[in-house]
C-alpha cells in the first residue's frame, strides 16, 4: 500500500462523514487499486446468506450467482424469495440459486432451515449473516426476545452452531456478518442488550445489536481457528438500499447522492466471501473498505469491552439461543 492512500485513508477514517460515504469508497478503491471481483469464478463453492431478498445483500446474492456459486438464501418472505431467485437465476444464467424460509429471529424455523440446509449441502463455504433491520416498533420473536436483538444476535448465533458441520466439511471456510458503524455509538453492555418495552428505542437497540455482533465474532474466531473456519464482521458504510429509505427516511434525503450504491455497500461483503488472501489469513476483524478498522472509536465504549462482559455475552447468547458448542 502507497503512503498516499495509507494517508488518505487515515484522513477519511478521522471524519466519518468521508470514510462511510461514497467519497471512502470512491478514494479507496483508486489509490489502493482495489482488484475487481468481477470474473472471479464460485463454482466449487456453497454460499448460504440471510437477507438476499433486498439491498445489500441482494447485490451480493446477484454476484455470487454471477460467479457460479451455489446461493442459498435465508427469507422470511416465501414469495418473495421465491421472485428473486427466479430473477438472479434468469439474470446470471446459474440455476443453483435457491432459498430456505425462515425469518432470522424465529429459533425454530431456523433449526427446521438449518436441517434443509445441511441434508442438502454436506459442505458450505460461506456463511452470512446479512439480514437486519432497525425497527421503530418493539416487537418480540416467538420465543419472546426483542426481535432486533433475536433476528440479529441470538438467530445468527444458533444458526453458526448449527451449521458448524458443514462448514467444518468445507474449511477453509468463512463466517461473515453484517453489521454497522452505528455500533461504534454503544458500549459492550449485556444487561441493556435486549431492550424493555419501557426503554425500547430502535435505533439504540440496533446499534447494541451490532455491538453485540462484532463482539461475538471475535469470540467465535478464537473458538473456530483450529477448524480454519474464518470469521469476519464488516460495515457497508451508507448505503441506499430499501431498509435505508424505511427506516432513516430524513438521514437518506440529507446525505442524498453521498451515499454509496448497493453495489459499493456489498463490496466489501463479497471480497470477504471470495478473496484467499487477507480474508484467509487473518480472523475475528471489523472491515470496511477492504481495510481492518478499530472496534472503538469512544474511549468509553473501550472500557466496556471487558473479558468478563465478553464472557458473559457469550453466556448469554448460548442461554438465548439453546444452542451450546461442543
Ligand atoms: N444500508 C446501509 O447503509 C447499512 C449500513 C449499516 C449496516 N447495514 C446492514 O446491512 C444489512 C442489510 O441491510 P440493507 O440496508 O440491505 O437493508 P434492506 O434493504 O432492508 O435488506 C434487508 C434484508 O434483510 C432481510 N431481513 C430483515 N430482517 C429479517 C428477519 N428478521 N428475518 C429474515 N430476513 C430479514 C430483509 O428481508 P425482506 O426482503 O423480507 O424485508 C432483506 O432481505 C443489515 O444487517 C443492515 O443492518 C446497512
């Protein structure tokens, strides 16, 4: 890496502002001489992905598809699903794109999706967690958690126990989840993980959601090295994609064309999924930009982050999910 983007890119990371923009991406990608992804080829290759249905990780469905990947997606919408599918197979040429339906914060339809998916792939190669959303309204899945912490923590958590076989079969395989710059506003807490319906706000209960996510990757990174199973968090920037006009309807008319399309959100995504360099040297990172980032921008987040709070985090989401690893 040159001086000149090692520096721009330490520019760009002091203002978030440049860094989570198209401004970051559009900079990165010409000074680091980013390698296109493009004609890269999957098709030895099993990817199973929560979320493909829309925004980012329908872009991301699209190029794995393109490369000839089988493309498993988790949705909680059948028909949906069902229209999308239709359309990256018509639009790739790939036939193995298909769908399980579960939505990500129910633990039984996930354990019904994960038997499918393993009765059908002895081996997966890529295992995303994509599917989120920051909800105004606090619901509770049918196990009773507040669904942003139960479709975005405990599901993606069971679901990674559960599918530990088939990507042990596949190793070196990958873990990837989605999760976002908003966590860098949220301590390490797991007595305020899960929101009450007396404090419950949608945009805090989803930045400790991602919190909670990055942590637990970096938990899970340690657990699965010997397997060389690589697990990886990442943040897309901002991106327009649905979930964006829905949920931050004024943020997206302020930002307007800064922000990044749904294609430049997945980039990152993709590189993690495909690439056999860094992805699969290193474990338990945060990236953007095809870069590692700090986990704490706030130096009181920082000391939240505890080997206890992180034990207990873990604990947690074992007693939440039922799920227990060997
Ligand atoms: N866009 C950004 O700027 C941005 C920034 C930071 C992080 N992220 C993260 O990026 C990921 C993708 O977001 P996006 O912007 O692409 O949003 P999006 O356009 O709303 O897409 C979200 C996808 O997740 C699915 N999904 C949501 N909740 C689910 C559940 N409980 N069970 C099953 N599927 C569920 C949606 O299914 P349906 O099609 O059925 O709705 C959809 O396929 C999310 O984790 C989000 O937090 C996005």
């Amino acid at each position: 890496m040159s001086s000149l983007a090692d520096g721009v890119d330490a520019a760009l990371e002091l203002s978030i502002f440049g860094s989570f923009t198209r401004v970051g991406s559009a900079l990165r990608r010409k000074l680091e001489h980013w390698t296109a992804l493009e004609g890269r080829t999957m098709t030895d290759r099993v990817v199973v992905m929560s979320g493909g249905t829309s925004g980012l990780g329908l872009e991301a469905a699209r190029s794995f598809a393109s490369m000839g990947a089988t493309v498993e997606i988790i949705a909680r919408n059948e028909a949906k699903a069902e229209a999308t599918c239709a359309e990256l197979r018509r639009s790739s040429g790939n036939e193995r794109v298909s769908f399980v339906v579960a939505d990500t914060g129910d633990l039984a339809a996930l354990r019904r999706a994960a038997a499918d998916l393993l009765r059908r792939h002895p081996a997966i190669h890529v295992l995303i967690h994509n599917a989120g959303a920051l909800d105004d309204a606090r619901q509770t899945s049918p196990e009773g958690i507040e669904l942003t912490v139960a479709s975005q923590v405990v599901g993606p958590f069971l679901l990674t126990g559960l599918l530990l076989p088939a990507l042990k079969a596949a190793a070196p395989s990958r873990v990837l989840w989605v999760s976002s710059g908003g966590m860098y506003s949220e301590p390490l807490s797991v007595d305020r993980l899960e929101m009450s319906a007396d404090d419950y706000d949608g945009t805090t209960a989803y930045a400790r959601a991602k919190r909670a996510q990055v942590t637990l990757v970096e938990l899970w990174a340690k657990k699965l090295e010997a397997d060389r199973i690589f697990v990886h968090a990442m943040h897309p920037g901002w991106a327009d994609t649905p979930g964006v006009a829905r949920s931050l309807p004024t943020f997206r008319r302020l930002v307007g064309p800064l922000l990044r399309t749904p294609r430049d959100g997945a980039d990152t995504l993709v590189w993690l999924a495909v690439d056999d360099g860094a992805p699969l040297t290193q474990s338990g990172l945060f990236w953007l930009d095809r870069r590692a980032r700090p986990l704490h921008r706030l130096s009181s987040t920082r000391r939240s982050d505890t080997p206890e709070e992180r034990e207990r985090l873990w604990r947690w989401a074992v007693e939440k999910s039922g799920y227990s690893p060997a």
